[in-house]
C-alpha cells in the first residue's frame, strides 16, 4: 500500500479474491454491513487484540470505524476512532483528526488552561472557610428569626383572647382606648421585630454578596471564553466534500435548529474516514462502524455490534461531505409498510391491525402512515396510540373530537391494556427459562445527539415500567438462541419495551430485528397483541387480540 494509513484487506482463509465492491456507497444511517467491511472490521479487531497499552481504555468501550476505499489501482481500508485514544488523536495505524487541537501547547490547550484556572478560583471561592461561615450564619439566622417571630405571635394571639375574655366577662376594667393601645403596641413591636431580622439578615447577604459576586464574575468570564474557544474550534474543523468543496462546521449547522453543532461534532469516525480519503484522493466504497469493549450504562451498545452514524453530530456534516456522490438512501425515508387491516368500526373510533414497516403518523418527510392511509378511505382520523413504524399489532384510532378525548384520557390514566410478544436474543451468559417474569423499572429520556434512539437517565429520565414474562409453551420455529416474551407496558415511553429487553440494565435480551438496539432480520419481532379499552359512546369494555404474523401455532 502507498499510504501508511491505508491497510490490506485479507480474505478469511488469506487466499482467493476480495468480495466486489457494492454499486453504491453504503449509507452511514442504516446499512447491513458490506463483506469487505467485515474483514476490514476483522482485521481491525485483531490489532486491537494485541494493543496492551490501551487494553483498560478499550475495555471501557470506543466506537470504531472502517471505510474501504479504491487508490492507485488498489483496494484497501482505513481505520478511525471516535473522539481520543489514549488522550490523543494521532496515532500511526489511524486517520488522523480533521483537526487536532490536542497539541500540548497549542491555541486550544492553553485556552483551555485559563478555563481551569477559571474554574479552579470558582471552587475556591465556593468553599472559602469564611463562605461557608456564612452560609451557616445565614441559616441560623433565618431559623432563629422565624422562632422568635412565630412565638411573639402566639404571645400576640394570647392576650387579644386574654382581652376578649375579660371583655366578656366584664372583669377587665381599664377604658377601651388601652386595651387598643396595648394591641397597637404589640403589632408595632412585631414589625420591629421583623426589621430587626431583615436588618441581621441584609447584613449577612451584603457580606455573602461580596463572594457571590465574584464567582458570578468569574462564571460570566468562563461562559464567554468557553464560547469564544468552542467557535474558534468549529471554525477549524473544515470538512471536505466528495465535489471538492469545504465549509467549517459553523456554516454546516447555521441552519439546523440550534444553529451550533453540538460539543464534539466531527471527531466521529464517519467524519474522519472521509475527510482522509477525499484528501488523498481516495475513493470511498463502503463503511461500518462498530463498538468495542464493556457496554455503557444508559445507551445500547454491544462489543462487536456494528452501528449506523448518530444523527445529532454526524447527519448535517455527512450530508455535506457525500454530496456528489451515489448513496444507499437513507433506510429512514424509505416505506416498506404493507396494507392496514380493519377489524373494528364504527361512527366514533377504529380498531385496527398495523403492518411491521408502516408509521403512525407522517412524521417529518410527509411518508405512507396509518394516518395518510386512514384519509385516503375518507376516514378523519384523529391519532392518540402509536406504534413503531417496525413494531406490528393493534391500534385504536378514534374517529371524533369526543372520541379523541375520552379515549385520551383514558391514555393519561393508564386504564388501557396493551399486552405485546416478542422474541428476543439475549446476550452471551443471559439465559431465560420458560416460565420467568418479572418487572422493569429503567427511567428513559431521548439521546439528544442520537434522536430517535433513547438513553437510560435516572436523574432526567421518565419513569418507565415493565411487565415481562417468558412465553410458556414456547412457540415453534424459533432457534437455541431465541425466546418468546409476553410484555404488558404500564407506562408507554418512546421505544420503551426496545429499550427494557436490549438494556443490560434490563433483560440484556434485544427484540430480534431491532436496527437500533439489536441485530437486523427480516423485520422486527414486535407485536400489539391485544388491546383492551371502555367505548367512548357506549362504557362498554372492548377487548381485541390479532396474533403475531411470526409465532408459528
């Protein structure tokens, strides 16, 4: 090879030729792995077998990343990592960074200094002895000053009964003009009393104030140089396009909602792998991406799974970089979905069996939907249950306003039953038996840089809950490695049961067929498989049950 980060490719047996290569460029967002990523992927896996400097920051997990390409005549594939290794982003069997701001003396790392510096003053200041003097002072201070208050308004309360009493009573014979004074005097003592507290307290705030003042000086500071620093970054990340053209990230995402990218956008390996490339003149023919390593907590990622391009960081600027070039297109605006079938109607609702592969709902690029569908029979549907373009099964679609509403809130109340089976593929070392259940109660918020997959958040998340239980008899037709699940939500998060199974945090057992957490098949093995809700007009209560198109009886 003539480039030292371009690397031979070997077929399995070390003979024989090299798969051909696909007639078009593999899309980063959703691709079934071409063969000559895969012995690229192989190849790169047995060097980083054998790299015992890294053995602790790769057992962690990294995302990795290989792109085959065509130069001089030859075939050959380059390899990349996501973010640093090591601390660095240079290193000899790699792509190097689009730009590496890691130099020990450079722009970023001395500016980054003064940002620690910065914080570091903060700190101090927060924790100052006699900061945190005061803070206890200040505390005391409002608890003594609402005990003494608190009691001088019961002794208040005291005498005006005292007083009403001897009124009563006719015992107390001082002149009404007294009795007034005595109560006048004591609420101007209350007021004297309360001043008393807010003038201790004024001066304990004025003397905190000269700390807080500080430190909010030195947050101003550290945001603008923050800011100042990252733009700077941004503006030298300049990314090329397979046309030859460049821009910086700044102008790539000035039109995307946030108008910024996000932290750590073009230090993906996709990014990378092209920029290489379209720099040397390379030819770029296909590319994968795959985790190495332990599985993260909050977000589904297996050791030796390949993974598409996330969305947040890497969508606008690849868009950019493949102009010009012919690209798989991307798995998300394509429709497979089938046919709906209706299986119940009347004036005011819908019940219906949804295909795998069709939407709810429009959605952004205006695709074939149950809705779209629903309209074209001269139906006015009025959606409150969705599922899964992926996921196939029951849904009910009411048809008024009245309808839309009861049934919302019937929704909102949890009081709809929804029961879904599922086979999954648990991981190495899981095993689930006949007969096993159990609950799942895993907190889900949306990935902000990877929409639409879900991440685990305990401390943001939503709660969300699940019922499991391993289907007793087992189906027919499934492999050693599969099993039948029954899962009955009780809360109805974005990808909650996807998540539940795939989480390690969870069953640690993907849904068959799921592209965002599992391994692909045919289709996803998800199915609505009953549905029990009260009619909107008559109370009656409504139950219906369609069969998975996938469980053999």
């Amino acid at each position: 090879m003539t480039d030292s980060k371009l690397h031979k490719i070997n077929t399995v047996s070390g003979e024989g030729a090299l798969p051909s290569p696909p007639e078009r460029f593999t899309n980063p967002f959703g691709y079934e792995p071409h063969p000559l990523c895969r012995l690229a992927v192989r190849d790169l896996s047995a060097y980083l077998q054998e790299q015992d400097e890294w053995r602790e920051e790769l057992q962690r997990g990294k995302m990795f990343g290989v792109l085959v390409v065509e130069h001089e005549g030859q075939m050959g594939y380059l390899a990349a990592f996501s973010g640093q290794l090591d601390g660095r982003a240079d290193h000899d069997f790699f792509v190097p960074a689009v730009f590496d701001y890691l130099q020990p003396d450079g722009y970023f790392k001395t500016h980054e200094a003064e940002i620690s510096k910065i914080n570091r003053q903060i700190i101090e200041l927060e924790e100052n002895p006699d900061r945190q003097r005061l803070m206890e002072e200040i505390q005391q201070a409002q608890q003594d000053a609402l005990m003494e208050i608190d009691a001088f308004k019961e002794q208040m309360t005291e005498a005006k009964r005292q007083r009403d009493l001897m009124r009563e009573c006719g015992a107390d014979t001082r002149p009404e003009e007294e009795l007034i004074r005595e109560s006048q005097f004591m609420r101007a003592e209350l007021v004297r009393l309360k001043q008393k507290w807010r003038n201790i307290q004024g001066a304990l705030d004025d003397e905190m104030a000269k700390f807080d003042n500080e430190i909010d000086d030195l947050k101003k500071l550290r945001h603008e140089m923050s800011e100042e620093l990252q733009l700077w970054l941004f503006r030298h990340f300049v990314m090329r396009s397979a046309r030859g053209d460049e821009r910086d990230l700044v102008e790539i995402f000035k039109f995307m909602p946030r108008g910024m990218p996000p932290s750590g956008s073009g230090e993906c390996c996709a990014p990378k792998l092209l920029q290489y490339a379209f720099t040397k003149g390379m030819k770029p023919l296909c590319m994968a991406e795959f985790w190495w390593g332990e599985s993260p907590k909050h977000v589904i990622r297996q050791h030796g799974d390949y993974y598409p391009a996330c969305r947040g960081k890497c969508l606008p600027i690849l868009t950019f970089m493949l102009e010009g070039m012919d690209v798989d297109p991307d798995p998300q605006l394509h429709d497979n979905g089938g046919e709906i079938e209706i299986l119940y109607q009347d004036e005011c609702l819908l019940v219906i069996n949804k295909p795998a592969g069709l939407l709810s709902v429009p959605g952004k690029y205006e695709r074939r939907s149950v809705f779209t569908l629903l309209q074209e029979r001269g139906y006015t549907p009025k959606i409150v249950h969705r599922l899964d373009m992926d996921t196939s099964g029951l849904l009910v679609v009411p048809l008024t306003v009245e309808a839309h509403r009861y049934l919302q809130r019937q929704f909102f109340n949890r009081t709809i039953k929804k029961r879904y089976i599922a086979i999954v593929e648990p991981l190495v070392g899981i095993t689930l038996h006949e007969g096993d259940r159990g609950v799942i109660d895993l907190p889900l918020i949306a990935d902000p840089y990877d929409r639409p997959r879900q991440m685990i958040d305990f401390e943001y998340g939503k709660r969300a809950i699940t019922e499991w239980e391993v289907m007793s008899p087992q189906p027919k037709g499934l492999s050693n490695h599969e099993v039948c699940l029954q899962l009955t939500p009780h809360t109805g998060r974005t990808h909650q049961l996807r998540m539940h199974c795939a989480s390690t945090e969870g069953l640690a057992a993907p849904i068959k067929g799921d592209t965002l957490y599992g391994h692909r098949a045919e289709r996803m093995y998800l199915h609505a498989q009953y549905l029990e809700f009260i009619h909107p007009m008559t109370g009656k209560t409504m139950r219906f049950s369609v069969e998975p198109p996938f469980v053999k009886a």
